[in-house]
C-alpha cells in the first residue's frame, strides 16, 4: 500500500512513532467478546472476513509546553491527535525513526501551527487535573514532533447488515473511546476517498 507523505502547513516538525507492544493474536482476543482468553479461537477467526484485524498508525503532535506557577517553572509535553484535536499527556515511551515496519500510515489533518495552538490551550487543563497543581501560567511553546501511534482496528458484524470497529491503542493496550473511534474513523474514510478512483461523467 502506497503511503500518504503529511502534508504541513507552517511547521514541518520530525516524525518518530511508538513501538507496538501488542501482539495481533493478543489484540484479538482483547477486542472479541470472548476476552483475553480466547487465543485459539482467535487464532482461527483472524483469516475470516468478521471479525478482522489491522493496524493502523495514527498521527499525532507532540508538544512541548513551557508554564510558570506558584511551584516555579515547567514543562509538560502534550500530545495533539492530528485528526479531531484531542489533547493528552504524553506516555512515557522508547519512540522510533519512521517508517513503521507494517500497517496503513495515515496523514495527519491538523497543521503542526494548529496543533500547537491547541496545546497551549489544553495544557492549563492538563497540567492542573493530572499534575494537581494550581492554575500555570503558560510562556509559549516549543517545535512540535509528529508522532505516529499504532492502534489495532477490530471489525465486526455489531449486527446483521451493520459493521462496527473497536479500537486498541498498540502501544500501550488502552482501549481506546469515542473520540478516538471516531478519528480513526474518519482517517479510514479519508483514506478510502483517496483510493476510490473518480468517474468521469458520460
């Protein structure tokens, strides 16, 4: 399959990407019903047409963000999911020099400018629910890096005629909810407009 290079507007950050840390057959099983422990069966079912599994390789920005409170300065690095904007702390994690090895490779949507506006306006948030600390002032940001996050997609029939996904972040198994559904969504989606060829009227 023939990967989409990320078109950027304004900054053109680094690209790195997490290690998959979960196996496919480990992926399965955590997505089936069945649970963790199911690996034979799932073994079977990942040649079947449902359910079905692949990875996928997300992007998202990393941030570096530099603020003042009344504990001093800081920085915390936040990460931007490139197609819908979610804004988290980054995981702590051995990150890679592209390319990754296997899976679909999707561009981000959101320039590296426009991700950095957002962490800037999330990291107030951030920094005061998960650090527990009082209300930062933030002094500006640094160069984003575009990361790459493996998710395993699990496709299956939620009902007859219906196809739903679930979502499995690779590297580190959380499970991954709707906004991220809904960004990996719209990726595919994007990605199926850029294959499906154009026909020209009669």
């Amino acid at each position: 399959m023939d990967r989409p290079q990320a078109e950027l507007v304004g900054t053109t950050p680094a690209v790195v990407h997490f290690p998959v840390t979960i196996p496919r057959a480990a992926a399965f099983a955590r997505l089936n019903r069945r649970g963790w422990f199911s690996f034979r069966s799932a073994k079977v079912e990942l040649s079947a047409a449902l359910p079905r599994i692949e990875l996928v390789w997300m992007p998202y920005y990393r941030v570096p963000v530099r603020y003042t409170s009344k504990h001093g300065p800081g920085t915390v690095e936040i990460a931007v999911e490139a197609h819908g904007g979610e804004a988290r702390l980054i995981a702590d994690a051995q990150l890679l020099p592209d390319p990754p090895a296997e899976g679909a490779v999707f561009p981000p949507r959101l320039s590296g400018d426009e991700a950095t506006v957002i962490a800037r306006r999330e990291a107030i948030r951030i920094v005061m629910i998960q650090r527990g600390r009082s209300k930062p002032v933030i002094e500006g940001a640094d160069a984003p890096t575009l990361l790459r996050c493996p998710f395993w997609v699990y496709y299956y029939e939620r009902r007859r005629g219906m196809i739903d996904i679930k979502t499995l972040n690779a590297a580190t198994g959380e499970k991954g909810g709707v906004r991220t559904k809904r960004a990996v969504l719209d990726a595919l989606l994007e990605q199926a407009r850029r294959t499906i060829p154009e026909i020209s009227p009669a």
